[in-house]
C-alpha cells in the first residue's frame, strides 16, 4: 500500500537494496541498467516530447506556402495538437519535407548544446553510476552524456550502441540509443510510423532488444519518467521480464510528489508490479564507493 511505500524505514531499505545491485554489478556479478527518459536531458535545456512538437510546428506553419494542400495540412495539425496526436503530427512534417524536418530537429538540439549556459550536473552525477559497471538504455536523442563519458571514461564509438540500427545485443556497451540519435536522422523514432515499424511491425527492433536485454537483468533504475507515461508499461513494464525495479524521484514541488505517489500506488495495487520509488536526494549514497 501507498502507507508503505511512503514509511521512512521502507524508502531506507529500498536505497539499501538499490546499493546492493550497484555494489554487485561493480564487481562484475549481476547485471543492472539504468533507463534514461526526456526529464533529464530536460535538466540541461532540451526539449521535452511536446515541447519539440510545439516548435516545429511554428517552423512549419512559418514557411508561408499558400498552396491549397498545406493549408489543409496545417489545419489538421492545429486538430491534431488539440488532441495530442504528437506522433502523427510529425508524421505529416516529415512526408511532407524531409530534409526541412530533419534540418529543423538537429537544429534544436543544436541551440542547446551549444548553450555555454546549459546545466549538465545530472550527467556528472549518472556519469558516477557507469563505474559500477551499469549500462545506460535511453529514449533521448542528444549526445550530453556520451560526450561526458567520452571525457572522463574515454569510451569509443565500439561501446555505444544505436539500436534501431544495430539490435543492440552486446552486454560490452555503455549506452544503447534506443530510438535513436541526433546526429543519425535516418535512426529517429518519432513518427507514428517510426513506434510501428520498431514495436509493432517487423522487424521490431526494438521490441526485440528489450525483450532480450530486460529477461536477463537484476535490477531496473528509472529516471527522467513520468509513470504516466504510457511508454513504460507499453515498452517493458509488459515485456514478461522480472528484474526489480527502481524509479528515481526527480521531484520538486509537493505536487509532483503526490501525483506520483498516487502514480506508485496505481502500479503497485492495480497492475501488481513492485516499484520502489528512490528520492534524488539520495543519489549520493547511491553512488558511493562500498
């Protein structure tokens, strides 16, 4: 129950048991992996889903064309908005003009990383959990923290792993790019055709990779989640996989906090799976040496 959860000698050995993993895996005996979501790239000034919609919508509809069919097409997408049909709108941007929608994303991204500004404390502090050994899945397409592990950790391009177009099978990787990067417009998976075609339609290769990758993990550590994102039990929580599954709390405002411990409940009490949520205020002693 919530009560539970919540109880300050629960959460203590919650962190305790997160700790063990780390501390077995950093000894090369079990297998963990962090699970990294849009709310930490968000940190450092990148966009988050609909954030990134919203601004290629105003690039396109700033083109001006007076034809009949993309004035059409800006209506449906103005209906589409309405309705949070995300995906499909960045299907219609796309088929329309390529190049313009792969210009126009990479040029965001751009923006951002170039923000001498932009705040990359959280991946110094993810960067500490890769000693332990812990290999990284993410849905984000920017490069921060593959080019913070470059400089400290002098990782190379053999241990990353883009996984639409590699299938991701090799335990020797540090992160797999799970819908794909920046730099690889051809490995995006933002359309609506794009979620189809990799979890849904073969050759689903992503479906096929979490498949394989979760059935032989230990233990999950989520961050930068919503758990009402409709992803993470579509994408895994699903898959029939077993590993324990931590989510770690990236909240600032009571709120927040509450919501997502209504959230914790709904997973625990309704679909039955144990998450045990870990306060970021914690992360310190998460990545202590043992």
């Amino acid at each position: 129950m919530i009560e539970n959860i919540l109880y300050p000698l629960q959460e203590n050995k919650d962190i305790k048991e997160l700790i063990y993993y780390l501390h077995k895996a950093q000894q090369g005996q079990g297998k963990i992996a962090f699970w990294i979501g849009a709310g930490i790239s968000k940190l450092a000034g990148y966009p988050l889903w609909e954030e990134l919609v919203n601004q290629l919508i105003q690039i396109y509809q700033a083109l001006n064309f007076n034809n009949y069919e993309y004035v059409m097409k800006k209506q449906l997408i103005e209906k589409l908005k309405k309705d949070r049909e995300f995906e499909k709108i960045l299907e219609i941007i796309k088929s329309d003009a390529k190049e313009f929608f792969e210009r126009s994303v990479q040029e965001i991204f751009k923006n951002v990383e170039q923000n001498p500004n932009k705040d990359i404390s959280i991946f110094n502090v993810i960067s500490k959990f890769i000693r332990h050994r812990i290999i990284i899945i993410t849905t984000n397409l920017d490069m921060e923290l593959e080019n913070i592990l470059r400089k400290k950790l002098g990782i190379n391009k053999e241990q990353i792993s883009i996984v639409p177009e590699d299938g991701g099978v090799f335990w020797d990787k540090y992160i797999f790019y799970l819908h794909g990067r920046i730099d690889k417009p051809d490995s995006w998976i933002l359309t609506e055709t794009d979620y189809a075609g990799v979890y849904d339609n073969e050759p689903r290769v992503c479906s096929k990779f979490l498949e394989r990758f979760l059935n032989q993990l230990e233990a999950l550590v989520i961050m930068g989640y919503s758990l009402s994102e409709k992803e993470i039990y579509r994408k895994f929580l699903r898959s029939g996989s077993n590993p324990k599954i931590f989510w770690i709390q990236l909240l600032d405002t009571s709120e927040k906090e509450k919501e997502f411990n209504e959230q914790i409940f709904y997973f625990s009490d309704t679909l039955r799976l144990s998450i045990k949520p870990i306060p970021y205020r914690e992360s310190k002693k998460l990545t202590s040496r043992p």
